[in-house]
C-alpha cells in the first residue's frame, strides 16, 4: 500500500489486489467517469480496481483524475501520483520537501514601477524547514527572460526582489532537484494588468472577411433535425439531439433542453472546451442545466460528430486528430474556421425558434470554450451577454513579441505564415467588436492560457464587463467564477425579462 495526497491536501491510501514489491516506484491513478460516477483504479497502467464515488468528494464537469501531484504549487485535477514502497518508516529526509512562493499582497496586484518581493520558503514532510538550494525563473508570464538565479532555503524565507516598468504580469518558478526527484512552485504578480494591451494586430480586411463567411453561411438552410431523448428527458424539460447544416457539408451537433410550457424563454448556448468527447443531454448537468431554469438550453461540439458515441469511438475519427492546428497555414482550411461559423449556426437555430424570448441569448464556456464564446459574441451581435472562464485562443502569435500565446499555441515558432492566418482566429480581435455584458475569469498562475493572454482580450471590450481574478489558481473552473458566473446570469436574465 503506498500513500496519496488528495486534491484537498488530506493523505489517502491506494491499495490494489495485485502485489506490490519493495523499493521500486509505482504509477497509480484513479479516474472518476461523471457519467456514470464511478471510480477506476490503476496501477502501471493496468485497471485492477473499480468502484463507486465517495458521496463526500466534489468534482468539476469532464473525466477527472484524483491525485496529490502538485504543478506550480497548485493541486491539479489530472495528474498521475507515483508510490514507492518501502519495507521500513523512512525519516523525512527521504521524502522530497514541499516548495512554497508567496507574495506580500494577496491579491498579487501592483502598480507598475513598484517594488515587488517573491518570498521562498521549503518544509519537509513533517513541517520542519528544508535546507538547501532551488533555481529560480522569472518570465513575463511564460515569455520574455527577466532573471534567474539560485535562492538559499532555510529557516527563513529567501526573498527574490522584482519589478516592471510597463503592464504585465512576472511569473516566478522555483525548482528544487535532488538526484532524479525534482519539486516546483509557480506565483505571479501583476502589475498594472487593466492596461495590458494586444500584442497581436487586427488584418485591415478582418471584418470584411468574417462578413463574407456569415453572409455564405446564411445561405446554407438550417436544416434541423431534433430527435426527442426519453433517456435525458424530464417532467419538466424535454431534451432533444439536434443537428443543424453548416458550412462544407458539414453539420453542428449538440443537445437541446426545452422547459415546459409555451414560453416565451430566454436562451443559454454553451460551448465545449478542448478535446473530442462525448457531451451529454443531462439536464441535471451542464451543457443543458439551464433548461431546468426556464432558459432554451443548448450544447454544442465543434466536431463534425455525434454527441453521444462511446467514448473510445471518439479516438478513431480521423477528421479530429490533433485538430487545433489542422489547417492552419490558410485561412480557408483553418479547423477553427468551420467551429466558429458552428457557433453562429447555433444561434441561427436557437433565435429562430418562436418560443425564445427575442431579448436574451447568453454564450458561456470554458477554456477553449471560453474563448469560442468570446469569438462568438464578437462575430454575432445577436448575442446579449457572455460567461467565459479561462479563455483560450487568444494572442496565438504573442511569442512574436516575447509574450505568451495561449492555448493552444497554434504558431509555431518562427512561421510567419501561420502568425498571419492566425490572426484571423485570436479571440483578441472579436474582442475587440464585444459591446454586450461580459464576465470573464482569469487565474494568475495559468499556464495553459495565461493571464496577459486574458488581460488582452477583456480590455480591449467594450461593453459592461467584470473580472474575476483568482492569484493562486491555475487552469481551473474556480468555485469563485462559477457562483459569480451563475450570479451574474440569474441577474441578468432576470434585469431584462422585468425591463422588457
């Protein structure tokens, strides 16, 4: 039996029929299916174990894993946990220390220009200070070099002083190796990030372009075809698979949750974030929870596919290989070209439908989602109001300018070309069109979309818009954006439906 650490920091146990020898290292995992809410338990990659979820864990939307492993300090969903098993106690000094980087503001917000100190400090396993050297890292936010170095740890903190003349954020990360067993921390600090600004430029013929694709899309029929699901379906919602036609022969597939009654109803589009997967029509879930609030309720994939194949079928479609760069040396073959015009045919459907409200049609998403989200309310004024968490896609070509790109770094280093294109698909540039209501999130330690690559794209909209910044936390739906995003659309739809 080897030990874990949880996702709330509390030691578990992993245990497994199967022997376990002595002095070597193990890789274990557990992976929790939100379909069916059971847990399945691996070791070296063999399943030896399966069982049902702990009533008392949490979890965000999507297969997670629950593990210990710590990236940048922030406890990930995820990630693999490795055991090794000993015959005897090991003292602590066995065991790797824990690294830790703390700023003096707990916001981790600074004028620029002002004096900045990232605190270092290492704790073995029984909380006693560890004593040795680690490496620093400091980038802007992932990009440009700004210093490194090496930090004494011990009894007291080191102290790694820092600062930035423009806006921006400073993203420290310290590493510790001991022999093959290396430990890393991450924080940042921003400085100034209201006024951060584009380092990607918009093409002079941008507009025109996306005006000429909406115009031959709406040439092409809708086309609907809704099949009623007795599986998803409620007393009180109704749930159908949908498919609609779109561009090049191909189709937009999703789930579509209907209220009871005759409506007039208010509308909530979700969009999906990475991956080819299955999405479901649960109401009691998210792609179409808010049908169960008395909204038309829709979730779409991007993937030209049906929504509910097994999971494993998913894998074996070719047309969805390694799709975020597919096409993307031309802005006539980009795959993000189809996913975004996708997110207009939704909206076609939905507003065309005579029991929506003809006042609310609200966009939200996560991660890739999050950013289709911002693209769709830039390239469709039908939108009234967004929710993105941690957009990705924007400032694809941010490493030409020694700044970070976000997800999923479609630019490869050094094509032009590709820069080129891609700037026709950075969320940065339909941000720029936004005037409707916004609420967006952005986690100061993401580094899968990171936060100047967020900055970019929220202050350069126009409309009413909020924040919600999370200083300690990553890539993460953090429960701080879901309840203001929740929040944020209850009121809204609420403010309209009485003022309208």
């Amino acid at each position: 039996m080897g030990t874990r650490q949880d996702w709330n920091g509390v030691k578990g146990t992993y245990s497994s029929s199967l022997p376990w020898e002595k002095e070597r290292w193990y890789k274990v995992k557990t992976t929790v299916s939100v379909k069916d809410l059971k847990m399945q338990h691996y070791r070296d990659d063999v399943k030896v174990g399966e069982g049902p979820l702990p009533q008392d864990y949490t979890f965000g939307e999507g297969d997670i894993h629950i593990g210990g492993y710590q990236r940048n300090s922030s406890p990930m969903h995820g990630w693999i946990d490795e055991v090794k098993i000993y015959g005897k106690t090991l003292s602590a000094e066995a065991y790797p220390p824990t690294l830790s980087v703390t700023l003096a503001r707990q916001d981790g917000v600074y004028k620029i220009g002002e004096k900045a100190e990232f605190q270092i400090s290492a704790k073995k396993i029984n909380g006693e200070a560890f004593a040795g050297i680690a490496d620093y890292l400091l980038t802007l936010d992932g990009g440009k070099k700004l210093g490194d170095g090496k930090v004494t740890l011990g009894a007291t903190p080191a102290v790694i002083p820092f600062s930035l003349a423009t806006p921006g954020v400073v993203r420290c990360v310290i590493t510790h190796k001991d022999g093959q067993t290396t430990v890393s921390a991450l924080a940042a600090a921003a400085f100034d990030p209201e006024k951060i600004q584009p380092s990607i430029k918009e093409p002079e013929d941008f507009g025109s372009f996306w005006n000429a694709k909406k115009a031959e899309l709406s040439k092409i029929p809708v086309e609907p075809l809704l099949e009623k699901s007795d599986k998803y379906s409620k007393p009180d919602v109704t749930v159908y698979k949908i498919r609609l036609a779109s561009i090049n022969g191909a189709h937009v597939y999703g789930w579509l949750g209907v209220p009871a009654g005759n409506g007039p109803f208010p509308a909530v589009l979700t969009l999906p974030w990475a991956g080819v997967y299955p999405i479901d029509g649960n109401p009691d879930g998210g792609w179409v929870g808010y049908a169960r609030k008395g909204c038309l309720a829709m979730g779409i994939t991007i993937h030209d596919c049906e929504p509910d194949l097994p999971p494993e079928a998913y894998a074996k479609l070719p047309q969805v290989a390694g799709y975020p760069t597919v096409g993307r040396e031309n802005r006539e073959t980009c795959y993000y070209l189809r996913a975004y015009l996708g997110c207009v045919r939704a909206i076609d459907y939905i507003t065309s439908r005579p029991d929506w409200d003809k006042k609310n049609m609200i966009v939200q998403g996560s991660s890739q989602g999050g950013g289709l989200t911002v693209v769709t309310a830039g390239l469709d004024p039908r939108v009234t109001a967004i929710a993105a968490n941690v957009p990705a896609l924007c400032e694809h070509a941010g490493k030409f300018s020694e700044r970070p790109s976000g997800w999923p770094q479609l630019v490869p280093d050094g094509n032009e070309n590709v820069a080129r294109v891609s700037a026709y698909f950075d969320a940065v540039n339909f941000a720029r069109r936004i005037r409707c209501p916004a609420i967006l999130s952005v986690g100061l330690i993401d580094t899968t979309c990171p936060p100047m690559t967020v900055y970019s794209a929220f202050n350069v909209m126009q409309g009413p818009k909020q924040l919600v910044v999370t200083p300690r936390l990553g890539h993460v739906s953090s429960k701080e954006f879901t309840e203001a995003s929740q929040r944020w659309i209850a009121e809204f739809i609420s403010k309209k439906t009485k003022t309208n």
